[in-house]
C-alpha cells in the first residue's frame, strides 16, 4: 500500500508541477504531496515572482495578490480535472 501512496504523490507532484509550469509561467523550487486516509495536502515552495514578493511586503497589497491568485487558480481549475 506504501508504494502506491509514494505512486499516487509522484503522479500529482508531476500533474501540479506541469500546471503550474505551462499555465501559470511558474517553476517552483520543490513540490511536496502528503497524504493521510482522504486527506491531500501539497505544498510549494518559491513560487511568488519577484513581484508578487514585492506586493506582499505591503500588507495593504496582500488582499489583492491573494484575489489574483485565487482567480487564476479557478479560471484554470478545468485543466485540472481533465488530468
């Protein structure tokens, strides 16, 4: 069961890496998948560009660099589920 859980977290590592690659212009320094019974969690690290870094040292931009991810994220949503 093992081996298919470490199976199962490589393919959506692969499947998020590749998204947010080819559709958001990003290459994030590590993807981590988790899983717990019907639990995934991933987790990215480094992937704001320099700009958004730059917004979010403002907390009055925090709001709107949130707001553009999040629209980002559900304009592209389908992409996902046809993987």
């Amino acid at each position: 069961m093992e081996n298919a859980t470490e199976a199962l977290a490589v393919g959506v590592n692969f499947i998020v890496k590749n998204f947010l690659l080819n559709h958001v212009g990003e290459n994030p320094k590590e993807i981590k998948t988790e899983m717990a019974d019907d639990l995934i969690v991933v987790l990215i690290r480094n992937l704001l560009s320099p700009a958004e870094k730059d917004l979010l040292e403002h907390q009055s931009e925090l709001a709107s660099c949130q707001q553009l991810r999040k629209r980002l994220f559900q304009e592209s949503e389908h992409i996902l589920h046809e993987r």
